[in-house]
C-alpha cells in the first residue's frame, strides 16, 4: 500500500470523511468520540458488534444517526420472547392473482434484509430466534424452502444488551458471543454532557443529518482497510495477547490463570489485527502499531474471556482482566 499513490490518496480520504462523519453526528449525539470510533473501526473492518448499555444511553439513537451518515438503509428489531425467526429472516406467503385466481408461494423478506440492523436487546429473545440472526451474520444469505436469498452488502448487525436485568433472559452463549467483533460498552454521560443533553433534547428538534458518504466510497474504504500492511512484529503481539488468555497455554500469566477457565481463541487474534489496521486507517496512519493492537484489546476480548468461580468471588471483570494482561504482556 505505501507504494500505491492512489491507496495514499484514499487513506487520506478516509481519515477527512471519518472527522465529517464525527461532526456530523455531534450534532445529535454528545460525547461518546470513543464510541463512535469503535463503531467506525468495526463497520470498516467488516465486523458486527454488540453494545452493552443501561437503558436511556440513546444506543438507538446513535446507529440510527450513523446510517443517516452513511447514507445506508437502517432497520430495528425489538427482540421479545415471542419472536420467531421468520419474523427476522422473512417467510413465504401464499399470494392469489384475483385475476386469474393462481395462488403461489412468494418470500417476504424481513427486516434483516437491511445494510445496518439493530437487534434491540437480543437476550431477550430464545436461542432458536437468536441462532437465525447469528446465522445471517455469518454466511450472509437466508434459506427459505430451497432457494437462498443475499443479504445487502453492506451487511452490518450491532445487537445490544441490558446488562443490569438478567431475570428472564437468554444469555447468548460464548461460541455465538465469538461472531462478534466488537463487544463496546457505553457508560453514563458526565455531568457537564448531561446537562447538554438536556438543553437538546427538551426543544423543538430542527437538526437533520445529511449523508456523508455513498455507498461506493464506503465499499472502496472498507476494501483499504484490508490492504494496510501490518509489521510482523504487530502481528506477533496480537497473537502473543490472545494466546496469554488461555490458562492451558504456557504463556499465561499465573495471575491470569486462576482467573479464566476459558481464553480467546484464534478469531481474536484476526479481530485485533483488522481492528488496529481500522484505527490506524480512520486516523490517516498507513499502518498500525502495538499501541493499536493495544486499544483493541478491550472491545475484542471482554466478550470472549470465561471468568472462572476465583474472579467472580474476587469480583474481578472482564475489564480488570484485560489490563492485568496488558500489564504483562508488552
């Protein structure tokens, strides 16, 4: 990519789009910079995301506004207990010609034939449900009665959780968790920004969000993304990071160990690679360091470490796991 004056140009154009997008979406959501950049890396790097969050963090409200920007078709999915899989996938649907009195089966695509979608609170829905969505994520196509149906490209799926009532829930499980690139946790908002959410939100509402890119440069952008170089040496300390959170391995730390009764696996490493190219990219650097690899850990790992019954007594999170091993692993 370093000898590519048309890669440098377009890295270039990523860095000053990703600073419009920024601005553009200050104008409706305050704070979260470090959010929204996560948002950003994940989407460039072809990954979906779940964000975690108390109600009233306005998660909705910032997906919604990012696919305004991104000029991309939105949809969101209020995932309840009675939720069946056709009710996301689609289905088929017996239709009659008045004219001719035929009748024929035809698909009715559902709301996840869309380039961002939403599921709202996806543990609230039975794995049967969830295993549908998560289906589509990976193979990016629906099966209905034989015939196969793509889903649009870009194909984007940020799921979010409450993570403060557990009480009739479906917890997703770790090997569906791992589909997962990103898992972004969005905290309260601080005195001074609440206060300016107040103001904004208490008035009249004029401010529209126009889009920034189209889908053409999106897809040229997410393919320069898989182009920017990566040092052996970034590489190496990705894998160095995911194979210390396996308590079998000889690499972990023993104040790791006690603590994890299963580490992240390979899909990790691979994630923490393509998210540091992402955040060098939206940067304008033309390649990452370990730092990026570094700021990467936390989205890409706390949702792929099983704490063992020592952390959970200790009270030791996911988080505070995370920065013990980036403490020992330089």
């Amino acid at each position: 990519m370093a000898g590519s004056p048309n890669d440098v140009r377009l890295l270039e154009d990523l860095h000053i789009a990703a600073e419009s997008i920024v601005a553009e979406l200050h104008k409706r959501i305050v704070e979260q910079d470090a959010v929204i950049a996560d948002l950003l890396a994940s989407f460039l790097a072809g990954g979906h995301c779940l964000l975690i969050g108390v109600p009233g963090l306005a998660k909705t409200m910032l997906v919604q506004s990012l696919a305004q920007c991104l000029d991309l078709e939105f949809n969101r999915v209020q995932f309840t207990p009675d939720l069946m899989p056709a009710d996301i996938t689609g289905s088929e649907i017996l239709f009659e010609d008045k004219a001719t009195g035929n009748r024929e089966f035809r698909f009715v695509k559902g709301p996840i034939f869309s380039n961002i979608v939403l599921a709202d609170e996806i543990n609230r829905t039975p794995p049967k449900t969830q295993s549908a969505l998560l289906q589509a994520m990976q193979e990016r196509e629906v099966t209905s009665s034989g015939r196969t149906w793509p889903l649009p490209a870009p194909f984007w799926v940020l799921a979010t959780q409450n993570p403060i009532e557990q009480e009739g829930t479906y917890p997703l499980p770790e090997a569906q968790q791992d589909r997962f690139m990103f898992s972004i946790e969005i905290d309260y908002p601080g005195a001074e920004a609440e206060a300016e959410i107040v103001k904004t939100t208490t008035v009249p509402q004029t401010t529209d969000l126009g889009p920034v890119l189209d889908g053409g440069m999106l897809g040229r952008f997410r393919d320069l993304i898989l182009r920017v170089p990566v040092a052996d040496s970034v590489v190496e300390y990705a894998v160095r990071l995911s194979r210390a959170t396996r308590p079998a391995d000889a690499s972990c730390p023993d104040s790791i160990r006690k603590l994890v009764t299963w580490g992240a696996g390979p899909r990790a490493s691979q994630f923490l690679v393509l998210a540091a190219k992402a955040y060098a990219a939206l940067e304008g650097r033309p390649t990452p360091d370990a730092a990026d690899i570094r700021r990467a850990a936390y989205p890409v790992l706390r949702h792929r470490l099983v704490r063992s019954f020592h952390a959970e007594v200790e009270g030791v999170s996911a988080n505070d796991l995370i920065g013990r091993l980036l403490d020992a692993i330089r």
